[in-house]
C-alpha cells in the first residue's frame, strides 16, 4: 500500500475521530445534574480518557500521514506552497497531540488533588482547560492555514476535485477567523462540522488514486 492509500486511511480516520468525538463530549458525557466540574470529571475520568486519546493524540499521528500524503500529491506546480503548507500541518498535528497528553495528565492530576483539596482542584482544572483551548481546542488558526494553503495548490494543480478545494478554502478561512472572539465560535462550528466532510472527500480521493 502507497503513501496515496495510508493517507486516504488516514483522511478517513480523522472524520471518525471528529464525529466520535462530537457523540463524546456533546452527547455521552453530559454534564447535567453535576454541579461541580471536577466531580463530574472524576466520575467520567475513563471515558474522557479514552476520547482524548481519540481525538487528539491519534488525530495528530494520523494527521502527519495525511499531511505526507497531501504533499506528495499536490506538490507539482506549487512546491514552496505546499512546502509551507506542509509545516503548518506538521505543527498542527504537534499541538493536537500535546493537547491530548496535556488533557490526560491533567485529568489524572486534578482527581488527585480534588482528595486533599478541592478548591485548588477546581482552579488546576480550569488552567488545565485554558491551556487546552490556547493549543487547539478552541483555536483553530494553525489548522486552516495548513487546510487553506493547500486547497490553493490543490487549485493550481488540480490534482483534486475542484469542489473539494473551494471547500477546503471555506472551512480554512474559518478555522483562521477563530482567533477573533466575536466570531470565535461560529468559525469553529464551520470549522469542525467542515472538517468532516473534507476529511471523507479527500480520503475517498485518495483511495481512488487519480
């Protein structure tokens, strides 16, 4: 199996992880009756676990073959475009993967403290979470450049569907527009639900090769 067929995997992958994680944290874990975050926490602590790794360690690793795959295909005719691209890729999937062992550590660390002291468990939680969202889980920036620059190569060497590029853009622009708080979350919600049929377009495009 090629590059080409590991990225497509890859792609596939990543859509999962992205709905698995919506049915995670906006549907399984619900945190209604539970009038303290950490409690609640520390009740789901297995769960939570389980679907950091998901969506965000193995989202990273599996993001650095799809950026690989990418690269290979949409490098002719725009190498120092997707040559930047391809960095900003890297990077992201550096900071969804620190984002993960952040969240995992976190957790066990605040379950710990919540023992002893409760008050001081409640602020380490919301740091943790801060520091969470600083990386990747609120902004998104690094995440639409990579998928903005490289819908533009994809233009330049329609080396993938047309329609698929001009969504890329889209949900690109939007993941960059998260940085601005007023807009903030409308861009993250264009963003992840985008992010989901990009993912599925761009797998199936490379399991079918050219």
């Amino acid at each position: 199996m090629n590059l080409q067929k590991f990225g497509g995997l890859a792609a596939l992958f990543e859509a999962a992880a992205y709905i698995f994680g919506f049915w995670l944290f906006l549907g399984y874990l619900d945190p209604t009756g539970y009038e303290k975050k950490v409690a609640f926490l520390a009740e789901t602590q297995t769960a939570q676990y389980i679907g950091n790794i998901v969506i965000y360690t193995l989202f990273g690793v599996f993001l650095v073959v799809l950026a690989l795959a990418l690269h290979e295909r949409l490098k002719t005719g725009a190498e120092a475009l997707m040559q930047t691209a391809t960095v900003f890729g890297f990077i992201w999937a550096g900071l969804v993967i620190a984002t993960g062992m952040i969240a995992v550590v976190g957790a066990d660390a605040v379950v710990a403290l919540n023992a002893t002291d409760p008050t001081g468990a409640a602020s380490l939680l919301q740091s943790i979470s801060t520091i969470q969202e600083g990386l990747g889980g609120g902004v998104e920036v690094v995440g639409g450049i990579w998928l903005l620059l490289l819908s533009i190569a994809g233009l330049r060497g329609l080396r993938l569907p047309k329609p698929l590029n001009y969504l890329g853009i889209l949900v690109g622009a939007a993941g960059t527009l998260t940085i601005i708080p007023p807009i903030s979350e409308v861009g993250a919600a264009i963003f992840g639900l985008g992010q989901i049929v990009w993912f599925l377009w761009v797998g199936i495009a490379l399991l079918r090769g050219k």
